[in-house]
C-alpha cells in the first residue's frame, strides 16, 4: 500500500529565503553588501540583456489610436473646397476632409489622388482621367466620374461664385463613363493639371441646393467628402463662434485608415493670439497651425517641440484701389509710398528679422524673378522730393495736399496680429511724407464680404499664395478685377493681359519665363501694389506626434499632404 502513494517532493533547504538570511549571517556587513551588489549586478545584466535581445528582434511602427488637438486662429465658415480659398480655416478643414483628382505632396509636387492614370493630347488640349474604383464618401456612397463632373459644372457656374471659376473658362468636361472624364482646354494651358486638385463634391449631397443656398447650406459646416478624415462634430459658444471642430478617421480611406483616430481644433480670435502659445506650454493642444518667429522663445515646452520650417510660396503686400481713392490715382503719390516704405524695419519688428524682402510676386531664389526692374529701394528723401516736385505741399498738421485734396487714405487688413502690427508700421512710415493713414484692422470674415468682394477699400494689406508652379494670372489679368477673382488692386493693363494669358498656353518654361519678366516690369512702372517680405512657414508640433515629413508646401493647409502616416501610439513587432 505505501509503495502506492505519491511521494511529497522536497525542497532544498537552501532554496528557502530564509536560509538566505542565515547564509548572509556568515558574513560581515561589508561583504554583504558586496554580495547584494553582485546579486543585483547579475539580476540587472539578465534583465538588460533580455531588453536589448527584445528591441533587436523587434521594431517599432505605427499603432493606430491617439487624438491630435490643434489650436487655428480664425473661425471656419466654408469647409467646401468651392468656397475655401479665403480663409485659412477653411482650407485645413477641407484638406482633411475632401479628395481631388491630384493633390501635392510633402514636397509640393502634383502626385495623383483619385485619379488612377491620366493621358494627355498631342496637342496638349485634352486631357483624359480615369478614376479609382475604390473611393468612398463618408457616408458610404461610392465616388464616380458623376461626382467630378458636377464638381466642375457648378465651379464654372458664376452664380455659385466660387473664386476658383476663372481657372476653368474655356475647359469643356465630358463624362465618358463611370470612372472616365475628358477635359478639352480652348488652348494649352502648362498648369491645368494643379487645377485639377481641387476637392470634389458629392453630387448625391449637393445636386439639390441651388446656387442661392449654395453658400448657405448646412454642409459647409458639416461637410461629407472622401478624404483622410470625415465631420464628426462641432461646439459652439453662446454667441454662435465655432470653439472645438472634431474629425475622426475614415476607416475606408483609399490610402488606408489614418493612425490617428481623431482630429480636434480648438479656434482663437486674434486677439487671443497668447492663449493658443499658454495651451501649448500647458500640453492641452498639441500643435499649432502656425506661429510667428518673434513668439517662438514664449514657448517654454521647446524640449518637447520640434519647429518644422516649411518652404512656402507666400508673400505679403499692399494692394492699391485707385478705383476708390483720389490720391492713390496719383503715380506719384504711389511711387512715394513705395520709396518710403523700410522693408528691413518691418521684417525686423514683425518676424524678428526672419524674412526676405521681396520687389515683386515671384520670390527670390526662383527662375521667374528677375532683377531688371526698378525696385525703389527705402530712401525717405527721394520720397518726400517727388510729392514736393508734384505739388503735394505739408499744411499745418503735417498732412500734404494738392488742389484741395488731402494725401489721406485707408488701409484696411485683417486682424491677424503680423498684419495688424505691418499696418501700424507703414502708417508711421508713410506719416513721415506728409500721408495721412487711417487703419481699418478688421475680422477674416468681415473683410471677405463687406469690403474685399465688394472691393470697397482703397489700399488693402494681405497674404497671398502663388504656386512653385508660378501663374499669375488669377492675381493680375483684367478679367480678374471684379468678385471672385483675385485681382485685389482692380488692375487693368492690356500688355500684362496679353503677357499673363500667352504664357498660360506656353508650355515652353524658357519662353514663359521671359513673358514673366516682362510682366514684372510692367508692374514695377505702373505700381499697383507694393510688394513687402516674404517668410518661412514655421509649424510647431509636440514631439509625441510623430511620422511628419513635410518639406515644401504650396500653402498652410498642405502641411497635412501626408496626415495619414502621423501616429501618436506605437507597438512594436518582429524584425
């Protein structure tokens, strides 16, 4: 019977932590703690030999989860590709959310979005674009050449009154199945392919609201597109301003769902421009859309922030309206101002010295610039000559005058804190030759629509954007004076017109380089605008997000060319 039963395993004495105790009695204090220290020191290599086996054979990628909080001054209004160019609210919204045919890329280059291959004539004049057949609406319609046909037809369409509507005068679109479209130009244009990345609307969602309800309809806030990230929801305050606006990823996207599962941004007035740098010190955002150089010691959380330095195609000047002021007709009231206006004190007060001043609309460094131009160079002496020689005699108050009529104008400018302090810096400039400026600081929206598209200003401070690809054209022809073109100094020169529109339908760069020349000199006799400095585009983002790349961008709102490989959260895998 005994030999049946399980015999009791024993354990060894010296296992037993309590003999431990015992053992270490042998010895003094001093070889104690010797022995602890080898123990330790042994424990410590096995566990640091593990880790160092775990992270060779492993590697760490992109897990999907996390929430990105991003602080925008401004409010958005027209989250509608058709309707976004004037604000750049707008224009991040609508990055994330819709999808064209092409779209630039972290470089700024034109790579192919929902267009699968394209073909163009031997001509030059047709251009041929087959769709992918695996692109998704946020709402789980599927996106076909219908959808990019209604796009353009409404965008051609003046009383949808998009400012895009001139860049596709004279294009003809034909659907030729349901993935296959034809665009046939009146003449080669060198740049048709950038406006062909323009965001698509879902022709199941907009084909039942007319042009007067257009910009009023309820998808401008809550929009459905076929981009990255797709409206989830906004909040307001009580007097109706946009606070928090969240996107979430869309799990269907073409390019596969982004890694960060959720977009939120928190909006700031201008004026609340230290409030969006006291969130970020205090972590509850963790980017902003873009700060300026003389702010950047305010951030304190510099260890934990990497500041991407961006190219960016973006220059600010002073538009004239002789239109709607008697002096400012004047050549040479016009020429003055622009003698009288220091570029290196603006640049040096506004960004901290960290920007180039600029003559002309093409930027130093780029092929188009030329330097065979008359660029009045800052001499204040030459200024007040010319209005002295011209008959503008400084009364009592200092103000000039000439046949009754003061040297007096406005100059109106949004309320972003760069354009606001530029403005106040050329008042007190242009006071010192005897011009009377009145500054008229007002909000994005308000400028918009009482003042720019009415074109009811007579000088107007702002940024604009070309394109590494340069035109023109959208800025400067005649036919680009009136709402919604973008023409903001109601320029009207017929050589310019016939240079502008020749070198769209040159494809030769040599050639049309030369006609952009000359289109410069013509704009440096004539002085419609003065054109101020140019910077960097500096985007700070906490360093836990990870995965950007960017290096040029056409515009502020590309910085998301590639948001679906951000990530926030990682994981590691086998090697």
């Amino acid at each position: 019977m005994e030999d049946n039963k399980v015999k009791k395993t024993r354990i060894p004495k010296w296992v037993l932590p309590k003999n431990w105790f015992i053992f270490l009695n042998l010895f003094s204090f001093r070889w104690k703690l010797v022995i602890l220290f080898l123990v330790f020191l042994i424990l410590g290599s096995f566990v640091f030999w593990i880790g160092h086996a775990y992270l060779s054979w492993t590697k760490q990628v992109p897990r999907d989860g996390g929430h990105y909080i991003e602080g925008v001054i401004g409010q958005p209004a027209y989250i509608n590709p058709l309707l976004s160019q004037t604000s750049e609210a707008d224009a991040d919204l609508v990055q994330l959310v819709y999808s064209g045919l092409f779209k630039y890329n972290k470089e700024g280059k034109i790579i192919k979005d929902i267009a699968e291959k394209y073909e163009i004539s031997e001509d030059k004049k047709t251009y041929k674009v087959y769709l992918r057949k695996d692109i998704k609406w946020h709402d789980g319609e599927t996106l076909d050449a219908s959808d990019v046909h209604f796009t353009v037809s409404i965008l051609k369409d003046k009383s949808y009154k998009s400012p895009l509507r001139f860049n596709w005068q004279g294009v003809e679109v034909n659907q030729i199945d349901d993935y296959t479209l034809e665009f046939i130009l009146k003449e080669p244009y060198f740049g048709f392919i950038d406006n062909l990345t323009v965001g698509i609307l879902p022709k199941h969602i907009w084909e039942n609201i007319t042009a007067e309800k257009f910009v009023l309809a309820d998808y401008n806030l809550r929009p459905v597109g076929s981009g990255p990230y797709k409206f989830f929801d906004f909040q307001k305050d009580s007097d109706g301003n946009i606070l928090t606006y969240e996107l979430r990823a869309f799990q269907e996207y073409y390019e596969g769902r982004p890694h960060i599962s959720r977009i939120t941004f928190n909006f700031y007035f201008n004026e609340d421009s230290n409030s969006i740098i006291d969130d970020f010190n205090k972590k509850e955002i963790l980017g902003m859309s873009s700060i300026a150089p003389e702010k950047i010691e305010d951030v304190k959380t510099i260890k934990s922030t990497k500041f991407y330095e961006v190219n960016i195609p973006r220059y600010f000047s002073v538009f004239f309206n002789i239109t709607r002021s008697i002096p400012l007709a004047n050549d040479e009231v016009r020429k003055s101002l622009a003698y009288a206006t220091d570029r290196h004190d603006i640049i040096t007060r506004v960004l901290d010295g960290k920007g180039a001043e600029i003559y002309s609309l093409f930027l130093p460094g780029t092929e188009e610039c030329s330097e065979d131009f008359e660029k009045y160079n800052f001499d204040i002496d030459r200024a007040n000559s010319i209005l002295e020689e011209s008959g503008w005699k400084k009364g009592e108050n200092g103000v000039r005058e000439k046949d009754g009529v003061k040297l007096e104008f406005t100059l109106h400018t949004t309320d972003w804190p760069k354009l606001s302090q530029t403005a106040d810096i050329l008042r007190e400039q242009w006071e010192k030759i005897g011009a009377k400026v009145n500054v008229n600081v007002l909000t994005a929206f308000d400028l918009e629509q009482n003042h720019i598209r009415p074109r009811e200003y007579e000088a107007l401070l702002l940024g604009q954007y070309n394109n590494f690809n340069s035109d023109p054209y959208s800025f400067w022809h005649s036919s680009q004076k009136r709402d919604p073109g973008l023409n903001f100094s109601v320029f009207e020169n017929k050589d310019v017109d016939e240079l502008l529109s020749g070198a769209r339908e040159d494809l030769d760069r040599e050639t049309r380089v030369e006609k952009y020349k000359q289109f410069q000199k013509i704009i440096a006799e004539e002085i419609p605008a003065i054109f101020l400095y140019s910077s960097h585009y500096i985007y700070p983002v906490n360093k836990k997000v990870k995965g950007i790349d960017i290096q040029s961008v056409n515009s502020p709102s590309h910085r998301f060319a590639d948001v679906n490989n951000w990530y926030i959260k990682t994981k590691r895998v086998k090697k």
